[in-house]
C-alpha cells in the first residue's frame, strides 16, 4: 500500500470511528430504532468500502507477480477472503464450519 493510500484508509477509518460514536449518542438519546439502523447501515457500507480498498491493493500486489498458476491462486485466496466475510454471502465469521462462511468457489489443488 501506498503512503497516500494508507492516509485515505486511515481517514476513512476515522469518519467510521466518529459514526459509530455518533451511533452510541443516538442511543443515549433514545433515538428511534430506524434512526439507528440507519446509521449502522451507513458503517457497515463504510467498512465494505474500505475492505474493498484494502482487498483491490492486496491484488494489485500479489496478482501481479508471480507466474500465471500463483496469480490464479492468489487470486482464489482473496476471493475466498472476501466471500467468508462479505454480509450479502452470509459471512458470519472467519470459522470455516459457521453456516454461511463458506465461499462458492471450489477448492483447487495448485
């Protein structure tokens, strides 16, 4: 990752922290529940943007290099990466047997 890279993630990381504060008031102040919902939808988009980023840089780095068969590889890695947390897969954690941590994507032996 770039300097200017890591400065953008670590900005955007900041904002997030401020909304979850920001959330943790609302509550405080009874706010209604679709209020707060609101807002924790808003953080979840913000974190998936930001794995996004970091995930994009990850295969600009190890894609890139290396012969075709590791870049396939890599590849599958951070798709699989992505799939065992992504909300709309079901991502429920980084243990393999949780239902709906798994990736559709199939195993290959390299």
């Amino acid at each position: 990752m770039t300097t200017d890279s890591n400065e953008q993630l670590i900005a955007r990381l900041r904002r997030i922290e401020g909304q979850v504060r920001g959330i943790a008031r609302m509550l405080d102040a009874d706010r209604t529940c679709e209020d707060v919902v609101t807002q924790l939808m808003a953080v979840r988009s913000s974190i998936d943007t930001v794995g996004a980023v970091v995930l994009d840089q990850h295969l600009e780095r190890c894609v890139s290099t290396g012969d075709a068969v590791a870049q396939v590889e890599a590849l599958r890695d951070a798709m699989r990466l992505w799939w065992r947390f992504a909300p709309s897969a079901g991502g429920a954690g980084p243990e393999p047997g949780t239902v709906g941590a798994q990736s559709p994507l199939p195993v290959h032996e390299v």
